[in-house]
C-alpha cells in the first residue's frame, strides 16, 4: 500500500502530494497504513479489477486527467452493471519517471471522478518500470446480500438492451492513429472530437445501476465489443440472440463514418472500449427500465431478441441477412 | 475482471486453463462474470495492494512459480500485519506473450500458496505489455470490526519486535547480480541457496496474525528495510526508538556475509524485501506473544525499546555508536 512514510523519498512524497488528498474515506486512513478498511455494513462488496495500458488502452500523447479518468471509469462500469454502488478502490500505478506535471494532471483527473462517482481512494502502490505505463485499479461496490446483478440471467423472450451508442471508442481510437475516418471525417472538427472523446473518457452509466438492479435479469459492461461481448452474455444464460442491426445506437459522428464507408458496421459491433451496459430485460420491464434511463439522461435502446439455443447471436440486416462477424472480441493475446 | 468468454480468444482459453482452477471460493463465479461477491460476514474488510515487476522485485530468469508465489505472498505480508485472516486476492498480470509453460508454472505456483494461505482467487485482468512483467494483486482479509491492527499504536516502553531474520533477502538479490556476497559465498551453496530462497519466496507471518492482534500495540510488514520502516511505524505512533544492533536477528549465512565484510550492517538494516513483521508490544505482552510464535513456529527477536520523542530511530552497536543511517529505505522514484 501507499505509506506517505518518514523518508523523504520521491515515492513517499508524490502520495503524499498528489494522493492522499483523494483519500476521503476514514477507512483509508489517509493512505498512512499498510491496508485499509472496506465496511459492508451488511451489503456484499462487489470487487472488479481492469487495468489499462499505454499504447492498448490509451495512446503516450492522451491528456494525463483523461487517463486517471478512464482508468477508474472502466472499472466503474463494470460496478454499474453488476447494480452495485461504488464504495472505493485502490489504485496500482506503474511509471517510468515521477513527473510532477504529468502527476498533477492524473491525480487532479482522478479526484475530480472520485468525488463524481462517490468513490474514493482506499490505497495503492506505485512502482517504477522502463515499460509502457499502466493504471492497474481494483474497485469495490456494495449491492444487497445476494442481489449482484449476473451475466447469468437472460431468459428467452427478454430484450437486448444497450445503453448509450455503440462504436464511438473504436473510432476515436482509428482518429488518433490517423486511420481511414480521420480522412473520412476530415471537414468535421466537432464529430472527430466527439469520436476521441469516446474513446479517450467511457461514460461508465452508474446512474443506472439501481434500475437494472430492479429489471433487468442479466447485464454486463460493453468492453470488448458489443458482438463478442453479447455471445459471453448468452453463453452464460445458456441462450442465444437475434440482434436487429438498423436498432443498434449510433451516434451521428458514427453514421457519418459508417455512411462514408471508413468502417463497416462488423467493426462498429466488434470494437472495444464502449463501456456501455447489454443487458436482458423482460418485456415487462422494459418501459420502467426506459423511464428510470430517462430520468438519469441515459439512453437505451432496445436492440433485439433473447431466444433459446446456444448458437451464436445472429445480426441481421434491415433485408434479413447475416452479418458475418469474423472477430468477435479484442483478445489480447 | 477475468471473463472465459464465448470466443475462442488466447486470453480467454489461458483464463480457463490456468486461472479458473484457482478460483474455488463460490463469490468468484469461477470467473464468469464482471466482478466478485465479497462477504464481510460482520467483520472488517482489510484492502491491501503490491505490485511486483520484472527487474526490480524479481529478474528475468527466477522460475515463474516463486513470481506467482512473490506476488501473492508480499500481499498476504501486509494482511499478517494488520492481523487480518486472508479472504481472497485478485490478480492483473501484464504479459509480453502468453507463453504455456511460463503461464503453467506461475499458476502452479500461485495455486499451491493460494491453498497454503487459505486465500482464493476472486478475479483479475490480462494485459499484454511490451514492457517488464508486472504482477499486482489486490488482497482482501477480514478481521473483527474496528481490530484492524495499525501502525500507529507505539508506546514509549513498548518493545521493539521483530520476526525472522533480516537482511537476507537483499543478500540474495546480490548473489543472483553476482556481487560481492556471490564472490564472499562462493564456498557455500547452502548459503547462497538459502539467501536467494528469501529473495524470491518471502515467507508471510500470517499464522502470528492472532497474536500480533492480542498482544501487539502497533505492526507493519518490513519491505523496504528495517531501518525505514521503523521510523514509518514511529511516525505513525509519534514516538522513537532505540534498537540494540547485536539483537537484530541475523541468519547464518548473512551473519558469514557480514564477518566476510561482503557487506554491512547499515546495508543489511536498509535492504529491502524482509517482509517480516515489525512490531511493538508491551512489556507484559511478549512472553505470551513469544509463546504464540514458538507455537507457530515462527522465530520473533526483541531488538529494542519504544521511546518518547520524535526524532529518527537510532541504531546502537555494542559500544553505544550510534549505526550511521545515510539511506533509509528503497524508493522506486
């Protein structure tokens, strides 16, 4: 853990200067112990952990505030989806130099989301390495005993809903390596801004988590792409899909790419880095899930069909034809 | 967090393989989900992080297994010191490639310490980094409410204890660099062996968590050397101490090193990775802590005396010359 100890070494006091100011929970004890404390007072804690990497999950020139951000956003959205409410996390940042400008910028990012989302700095270690940075973050949420929200649940019948638009992230990220749609989108300053944005800060929808806690059977974060991500879900329910390509949100910006032909609508529903949240909701369900999403400034959109079976989700066009999907998910490896 | 998705990905297939034996507690979903369960069952939830990487807490060629057991144990060091009981731990591993019987191996290696310490697999994230491995776990204990054992509970006439030997595992790291203990042991296998044993695979306190909790005022694990991290505890209790050099308890073969002027007493009292329990325990309360040790099988030495004050610890040979402390601890920054 971080210990803002007694030397004056680089590494005690960087915590101290630019950490511990974030850690607001007495059970942090303001990061001056080995470990801290996590009260369920009675709830389960849910634990998620994601790490982010220069060069995969951000880019070496990304704004250092936008990079905190999305190191905790997408653990974040894993906490949405599960309906649990952000309780802490801790916080492993790996570093080739501790730079004070660079740090500043990252922790002023960190906090200003930590204070957002109610979800403060509990501890972390901080280490030096000659290889690409990485923000590794393990992050708690509380749900009622039992009520996690699963990936397990989706029964046939039930809608597949997602949240927000699909696709943006891939495109930021296309836009940034100077790919096809920063050529497509070459007269739309406004659009490319948007797309990098997407790509560069997740809007993690936590807001939503007490809602899809009350309606949805199933839910998980859209992390790897919204294909690959779905056919997890459906393995785990023991179903399968029919997705309805023409209901699948896009955002404008992604339209506009996808009408000019620098993407094609398999790399739109392959791409990673949406976090945005699928999920299985009853029929029945589903205007109150609509309604609460309204009410946090949510959008959802209802995208198709859970069926029985254990294929593969089927995408098919407004003719009815498959859309073939060669790669399902990022992998890493 | 660790998904065995629908794909047939590298990183979901390694998962499978490697990593979902490992999770047997039932909140981990056999990594089939978002996130963990966590049960608090009443008691506190101890949150600790350490991360390890390549060429600073273990080299290049050390075996895959004493990584994965590194990894968890400096973690389980931290629970110890706190006198928490180990819950769980989740894992993010930064990979250059996913190698079989690398992964094999460390897995091995993490399973067997994962069963020794009674401490699950709960999730984690795979990363592929063109950088140095790193190995962060997030670990979880639970300890009675409000019993969390901390660093700041000192008092003057508290004894200054601490387990095992010290020094050994900075020993060991020179003899794998080939350094000047390699060259002053050349004659002694066993020594060596032993050395770079306690460099690679510390050997976490945990079965004296019980009594630090009953009988010590104030504990941490001793990572980044002796001498540091007792001006940290100090700190933190707002008091200072006064340490009897000849009790500081020293293995054979570093106690050899140190006759062979391989090296000193202030590099010894300075290296890092003891992960031995530092402690302070009232008068009345070390025969029965030493009692619960010998029980466990664990060797606990009184090096010194808590006393009033604030300023930095001193060192005393036989003589009463104070030890000269120019560096107090490593720093990665």
């Amino acid at each position: 853990m971080m210990p803002p100890g007694a030397g004056a070494s680089g590494e005690d006091s960087l915590i101290a200067r630019y950490f511990r100011p974030l850690a607001t929970d007495p059970g942090a004890f303001a990061l001056g112990d080995d470990a801290a404390i996590l009260k369920a007072m009675g709830d389960d804690i849910v634990v998620t952990t994601d790490a982010i990497v220069e060069g995969v999950h951000f880019l070496p020139g990304d704004p250092p505030d936008t990079i905190a951000q999305k190191a905790l956003r997408v653990n974040l959205s894993d906490l949405a989806a599960k309906a649990a409410a952000p309780a802490g996390f801790v916080l492993t940042l790996a570093l080739r130099a501790a730079d004070d400008a660079w740090l500043a910028s990252f922790a002023r990012g960190l906090g200003a989301d930590s204070s957002r989302f109610g979800c403060p700095l509990l501890g972390g270690d901080t280490v030096s390495t000659p290889g690409p940075l990485m923000i590794s973050i393990t992050a708690f949420g509380r749900v009622a005993a039992g009520q996690m929200l699963r990936r397990s649940g989706a029964k046939p019948g039930d809608r597949v809903v997602v949240t927000g638009t699909v696709g943006d992230a891939m495109l930021g990220l296309d836009i940034l390596k100077g790919g096809a749609v920063a050529a497509a989108l070459a007269d739309d300053a406004a659009a490319r801004e948007l797309l990098v944005g997407r790509y560069r800060v997740p809007q993690p929808r936590n807001a939503l988590a007490q809602a899809l806690r009350d309606h949805a059977h199933a839910a998980m974060d859209v992390s790897d792409g919204l294909a690959g991500d779905l056919a997890k879900l459906c393995m785990a329910s023991g179903v399968s899909a029919v997705i309805d390509i023409p209901s699948i949100p896009l955002s404008a910006a992604a339209a506009t790419a996808l009408a000019r032909r620098a993407v094609g609508m398999e790399a739109l529903v392959s791409g990673g880095d949406d976090y945005e949240i699928l999920c299985a909701i009853p029929e029945d369900g589903f205007d109150a899930l609509a309604r609460a999403a309204g009410i946090a400034g949510v959008a959802v959109s209802s995208i198709g069909t859970v069926i029985a079976g254990r294929s593969a989700p089927r995408f098919l066009d407004a003719q009815g034809r498959d859309l073939p999907l060669s790669r399902l998910a990022y992998s890493h490896f």
